[in-house]
C-alpha cells in the first residue's frame, strides 16, 4: 500500500449562489484545485465526486460524468468519474475512495471532488430532500425532520447530562467566529448567545441558529503518491489515516441516541491506523450539522468526556487558541452545508491549516488535523487524519 | 410514499407487527428480513407487539416535514416498546405533557395522505398511557 498527499485544493464560495449552476460551482472547484497542484488534465488517472441528491436538487443524476465533460476530461481524454454517495458524508466518502485508488496503485493522480446545489428549490422541498437521509419508511413517514432527529438527539444528552441550550448556543458563537474570518464562508457575522436562544424554534429545544444552512458550493483536491508529491509542490500534506464504520439507519435503532457508534468506531481504526491518540490532533473539522452534533462529535473522537462536550465548549476549549480547535472554517454552521461539498472543504480546510495558509483563522503550529464527516443521523461517519510531516 | 410502498408494510403499521428471532430471543420493529445479531443463522417469525412502551426522547416539531405542515406543533418521540425494540411515532399529547420515561400506549390514527386526492395513510401512534 502506497502513502497518498494532498498536492492541490479548491474551494468555491459557500452560499446562495442564484447567479451558478452545479456544473459552474464544480468546474471552478476543480481547475482551482488542478492549478493548486499545478496539474494538468492529461495527469488525472481518475475522479471520485461527492454528491448527495442531484436528482433531488436540480433533476440531474449522472453527475460523475457531466462533471468530467464540462471539466474537459470526457471528451478527448476519457477520465473515469464515479459519483460517491453517503448523504452529507459524501465527499469524505469521496475522498477516502480517491484515497484507496492512489494507495492501492491502480492511480497516480486523482481527483477527490464534492458538490451540491441546493438552492434552486424551494427550502421545503430541500428538507424532504435532505429527510431522505434518514429511514424513509419508519421516520420520515412518522413526520421526522433532520432537525427533529437531532433535537431527540439534544433534548437525550439534556436529560441524561445536563447539557444546556447555552451550551448548544456557544457551539453556533464560536463556529461563527470562526466564519467571519474565512472568506469562502456562508456567514460571516458573528452572533450573540442570546440571538441563538431568541431565534426562532425548529424543533425543541434546537433553534434556528443551531442549525446548519442550505447551501450551495463545490470543493475538489488532487491526490497524488507520497513519493512524488514533492514534484508538484513544496507542502504537500500526507494522509495518515482513513477509517469508516456504518451504524444502524434510523436512530431508533441505535445503542446509545446520544452516542455515534460510527464516530467511535471509525475514530478508534483512524487513530490506530496514524499511531496517534486525541491528544496529538491540533485541529478538527467535526460534522456540526447541528449544534448538538458538534457536542457529540468532540466526545465521540474522544476530545472531551462522555457528557462534558457542552462545558469544554463553554470554557473554550474548542476556541481557535484553545486546547483543541474545532471547525476553525466555520464549520457546516456558518461555513455552509453543500452537503455533497462538506466532507472535502472539510479536507481543504485542514490542508490550508497545515500549509500555514489559513489567514486570520491560523492555528499556530498546526501540524496534524482531522476531518469527521456524519451521514444522516450517525449511519455514515468518515474520519481523515493528515499531516504535514510524512 | 407510492401506494404500493406503503402497502407493502400496511399490516405492521397498522398492527404493530414486527418480527421476533427465536434463535436469540430478539425482538424487531419495524420487521427484518434478517436478524441483525444471528445473521443467516437466525429464525424469525412475525410477532405482534403488546404496545406498552415508554418514551426514550421526544420532541416538539415547529418546521414540519413536507406534508405536516397543518399539524404543527407535533410530538415526536422514540418509544422504546416493553420487549426491547424502539421506534419513531408521533405522540398524541401535548407538549407540556411529555416527559422522558413516560408510559405511553397505541393508537390507531391517520399519519398522512400522499396529496389532496391521493391516498390517505393510516398506522399506529401513541399516547400517554
């Protein structure tokens, strides 16, 4: 098994982008990543993309290979393409599987790509979209929201360790902070613990500020052996692991609802795998596609106690300067949730940080990051360690 | 949901019919195909739950699922059934009402319909027992 780097990375704007379709917000992810890397399309063995719910969306499927044609690799120079779907962990299944084809030896260079387009329906119709994720036939028919699950999720983890919806609300303060300094990112205004319990009620006890936006946006990296990533750039930054572990579909069914057993799961390979322990992370992209989800991913990867995620989060800790950084980018809360995208901007943001190139919102000295990407409600996890040092 | 997607499963929901695994003493619901501990190992057989229950975590939906719109606000909640397995349902109650460990018992309600002359779905709900 060959060791794989990051040589390249892009990511669009995050947003509302009325003015963009799909293949335009893909295109300018990928050549901004080729000319990252410094690339050209002759190079490219094959693409893995992240994409959740075209058909959904915009009433496309197919997208491997309409992204590889309007990327000018389908034509003339026939790049294989395969779409890669997990729901909201689609691109961090993406990029494992462009991963396991550099490692493998099958590919050189390789494309790990994710995006979605979210906006050209209706916010309902982007909802019922999104409840797919979930068990169709034994939650959504019974009236459940993502929000509702994760708020059955929060109102458990209240219950049992007195987490509190300020707690929650510093989870939404911090990762828009964090958002205000990223240029790429949904939201940039910072925002009051009181606005988030004042906003309004999407499903008790979670607000709207606890909860993720529909986004648009597309994000790609290139792949490359370890051997020769130097070639292609003078920070390359090396995969140390690549674990994931499935759990049961619908929450119901799950062993612990305050638990992801995926996260755990996938967490335990991917520290073994990198011979590391929580304690030599520097920075974590988690999949806070709720504020609770954040509280329950620092748990689960093992970054604070079983039912102490709330208070680390309230004391700081999770604070870009504090122990361990958590969605430095703003994470999906205020970077923005293009949920095919989510699982590589999650990567790119991780190897800006390890580069050094992550302006105001800089962890110094960063050397070794993670990136933690949930499908549905905990069924999908998919968790990355990289480093700068090989 | 299709007619026939729905139809499919009609008789659990109504009943609340999963399955039992006699190999490890299990219990299912929603119904399996395969037990999910014995594998192709297991036997399973239909079984037709009590319907005690009590709640695992709930809560108060303000933005509905496409389709809830005029039933807002609503209960969700896990029940977890006297024989082990747990579920997703709406409760018939109140918000102030609720409460985790709560006893609650089935009823038969219409859960939704597919569009204005669509088909109208019925299943199993629960209320405070």
């Amino acid at each position: 098994m060959r060791e794989v780097a990051i040589i390249g990375v892009k990511n669009t704007n995050f947003g509302e982008m009325w003015e963009k379709s799909l293949r335009d917000i893909f295109v300018e992810a990928g050549v901004g990543a080729l000319k990252d890397a410094g690339v050209a399309g002759e190079d490219i063995g094959s693409m893995y993309v992240g994409n959740m719910s075209s058909g959904q969306f915009v009433d496309q499927e197919h997208v491997g290979a309409l992204i590889a044609d309007y990327s000018g690799l389908a034509r003339n120079l026939h790049v294989p393409a395969t779409r890669v779907e997990a729901a909201c962990a689609s691109g961090g299944l993406a990029l494992r599987q462009g991963i396991l084809a550099v490692a493998s030896g099958y590919e050189d260079i390789v494309v790990a790509a994710g995006v979605e387009k979210m906006t050209d329906i209706s916010a309902s119709s982007a909802s019922t979209a999104l409840a797919a994720a979930a068990d169709r036939e034994w939650e959504g028919i019974m009236g459940a929201t993502f929000p509702g699950l994760y708020a059955m999720i929060a109102k458990m983890h209240m219950d049992k360790y007195g987490t509190t919806s300020e707690q929650l609300a510093e989870v939404a303060v911090k990762n828009h902070f964090n958002g205000s300094m990223n240029p790429i990112a949904q939201y940039k205004n910072k925002i009051s613990v009181d606005a988030v319990l004042r906003s309004i009620m999407v499903a008790d006890p979670l607000h709207i500020f606890d909860c993720s936006p529909i986004s648009d946006g597309a994000s790609a990296l290139v792949l490359a052996p370890a051997d020769i990533a130097h070639e292609y750039t003078d920070t390359p930054i090396y995969i140390k692991a690549t674990a994931q572990a499935s759990d049961t579909i619908a929450l119901h069914d799950r062993r612990d609802i305050t638990t992801l057993d995926a996260t755990v799961f996938a967490a335990k390979k991917a520290y073994q795998m990198a011979k590391l322990t929580p304690k030599d992370i520097d920075l974590v992209e988690v999949h806070d596609c709720f504020t609770i989800a954040e509280i329950c991913a620092i748990e689960d990867l093992g970054f604070a106690k079983k039912g102490q995620g709330g208070k680390v989060t309230q004391e700081g800790e999770t604070a870009i300067g504090g122990r361990i950084p958590v969605n430095t980018s703003g994470g999906l809360k205020a970077c923005g949730h293009p949920v095919g995208a989510t699982g590589i901007k999650q990567a790119v943001e991780v190897t800006l940080q390890l580069r050094g190139e992550a302006g105001k919102r800089q962890v110094d000295g960063a050397e070794i990051g993670m990136t933690h990407n949930v499908g549905g409600s905990g069924a999908t996890a998919v968790i990355h360690i990289l480093s700068r040092n090989r | 949901m299709s007619v026939s997607r729905f139809w499919r499963k009609q008789v659990n929901r109504y009943n609340l019919i999963g399955t039992h695994c006699s190999e490890c003493d299990e219990y299912y619901y929603p119904p399996r195909n395969m037990c999910p501990t014995c594998r192709r190992d297991g036997k399973l057989e239909p079984y037709k739950f009590g319907g005690g229950g009590e709640i695992v975590t709930y809560t108060i939906i303000h933005t509905a699922a496409e389709g809830f719109e005029h039933q807002t606000p609503y209960v969700l909640a896990i029940v977890k059934l006297d024989e082990g397995p747990s579920l997703t349902s709406q409760i018939v109650a109140k918000s102030e009402e609720m409460s985790i460990g709560m006893r609650v018992k089935p009823v038969f309600r219409k859960l939704g319909e597919g569009s204005d002359r669509g088909m109208i779905y019925y299943g199993t709900k629960f209320i405070p027992a």
